[in-house]
C-alpha cells in the first residue's frame, strides 16, 4: 500500500488540527511551521477539504482552520476521500479487451477495499488519543482473502 504525500499532508495537517483543536483556530503559517508542509500546498488540500465539509476557515484576526466536525467523527478514510487519494494495493489493471478479470487483480480490488474499510474505521480522534488509550478502537479488518477458492491445478 503506497499513499501519496499529498495523502501524508492532508492527513498530517489534519492531526495537527485534531490536536490543537482547543486552541482555536489554526493558521496554515503554523501548520506550516509544526510540520514543515509549505503554506502554498496547504492552501491547495485545505480548499479540497474545505470543500468536502471536513474544516472550516475563520478569517480576520485570530483566523485559521477548525474542523468541522469533531475528530471522532472524522476518519482517515474521509480525509483521503476529500483530497482524491486512492489509497490501492496495486496499481494493476486488467489487460485490455479482457473479458475477466484475473483472480490475483480480484485479489488486490478486495484487499485495495479491505484497506478502506479499515481506514475507514480509524478517525482522528483514534489518532491523537493520550498514549495508554487505545488508539484504534476496531477489530482487526476481516481477511480479504475470505470467499476466495484455490482452483485444483
């Protein structure tokens, strides 16, 4: 599973907010500073997550970002979603003009889902949980490799 630095940005900046969010707003020149992401791609996935309801911006003094909703209700999921990160076991697809898809892509398709779903399950408040809590408050992701059957060679 690979994610992009975009998706390691959108989610950083977002912990930072989930963080701080007692502070009040949050400038992205502090985010910037917190976490060394430049103030110009910030301006780029806040609009993202702005636009998908996950922050809202505060202008004037004592501006900044907050979120929108709380951080429990936030997944890591939703912030991927929000910035158009694909979030694939691979990057296959099928060969053209091939009428099946073969069982190994089926495979990865299911476990790319199974990765989702657990993100999905994984909210920011998970995430800046006081150590000695949990931190993620699921059971293990079920197998994707569960409906799948071994073909006699």
């Amino acid at each position: 599973m690979r994610i992009s630095t975009k998706g390691k940005y959108a989610i950083t900046a977002m912990i930072e907010l989930a963080r701080r969010h007692k502070e009040g707003p949050v400038t992205l020149a502090d985010i910037s500073a917190e976490q060394g992401i430049s103030i110009s791609y910030l301006e780029q996935l806040f609009a993202q997550l702005r636009k998908h309801a996950l922050v809202t911006g505060m202008r004037g003094p004592g501006g900044g970002y907050c979120l929108r909703r709380p951080a429990s209700e936030i997944s890591i999921a939703d912030i991927l979603r929000a910035i158009d990160e694909s979030v694939a076991a691979t990057a296959a697809t099928p060969v053209s003009g091939q009428e099946d898809m073969p069982e190994s892509l089926r495979l990865w398709e299911r476990l790319s889902h199974q990765i989702y779903d657990y993100l999905d399950n994984i909210t920011l408040a998970d995430v800046v949980a006081p150590k000695g809590e949990p931190r993620i408050r699921t059971s293990p992701p079920k197998s994707p490799f569960r409906g799948l059957h071994r073909s006699a060679a």
